[in-house]
C-alpha cells in the first residue's frame, strides 16, 4: 500500500504541471486586440496602429485602447480616433462605442456602432446616431496608420453634436 502513494503523488504532481503549462499557452495575455477582433468576426483595420495599451474584460467584452494621440485615418471617409477608445466586443459587432468619429458631409459624427451583420454581404455598418453609414469590408482588413489630428475636426464635431442633440 506504501508503494502506491509515491505514484500516486508523482502523477498529481504530473498531471498538476502538465495542465498549468497548457493553461499558461493559451492565456488572453498573450492575444493582441487585433485577435480580440478577429475572434469576435471583426476585421482587424477598425481599430488603428499605434495602440500603446489595452484592456478587454473577458466576461463582458467591454475594453479600452490607449493611444499616445489623438488621430485620423482615411478610409472612403475620415475616421477620427480619441487617445481612449471605450466599447463593448460582442460577435459581429461593437457597442458603446465612445472615441471614434466619422467625418459625413462636412461634420464630424461619434460612431455609436460598428456591426457585421452577415460576413458574406462584404459590409461593414457605421452608426452614427442619425444615420447608418455602409463600407466595405475590404477596407477594413489592416489597421490603418494615422495622422495627427485636425484642430478643425474638433470645431466640426462640437457642431455635429449639437446638431444630433437637436433632433433627438
């Protein structure tokens, strides 16, 4: 009987190893939030180069991006990305979205969400509160490189916004 609890220890201890290593592998921490992305069946170019931090709370899939600036990025319209970037992951689509605007007829607009609602159509939809803008998947596809922001996109989008508030 002796025997027979050395084993038994030396193949907890074993199994105790073995699984922790395989659990160590596959940990979020080393995902980047272009996989987050990717595995919520976003493409990966909605969120640009740059990001020096960021967060994503796996059970709610609310996250954070950090950037060391504010900028903008060309698509068939200008997207303006905030030093934080706030929102929710959930498959096909972000919610919440606070951080991100577009630029439509000469106004900035925040885009409240981004979806995917079938992968096959090949089109992405922006919300914007008022409107629901349609692009193309394929532009999506590498995050954009950005430039540093425009002093006139801020004056723009403090319009835009009290536009939105005066239709609601």
């Amino acid at each position: 009987m002796s025997l027979h609890i050395p084993s038994l220890i030396l193949t907890l201890i074993f199994f105790f190893f073995f699984f922790s290593s395989i659990a160590t592998a596959s940990s979020p921490s080393n995902l980047t939030i272009y996989d987050h992305l990717r595995h919520q069946g976003l493409p990966v170019g909605l969120l640009p180069t740059g990001i020096t931090q960021y967060t994503v709370n796996a059970t709610s899939g609310e996250f954070l991006v950090s950037m060391e600036q504010p900028c903008n990025a060309k698509f068939e319209n200008e997207v303006h990305y905030d030093t934080n970037i706030t929102g929710t992951l959930k498959y096909g689509s972000i919610g919440g979205l606070s951080g991100v605007s577009a630029h439509e007829l000469f106004l900035w607009f925040p885009v409240k969400e981004i979806r995917v609602d079938v992968p096959s159509s090949g089109l992405i939809h922006f919300d914007v509160g008022v409107a629901d803008k349609q692009f193309s998947l394929s532009l999506f596809e590498d995050p954009p490189r950005c430039t540093a922001e425009s002093r006139h996109r801020l004056q723009n989008q403090a319009h835009a916004e009290d536009v939105l508030w005066a239709a609601s």
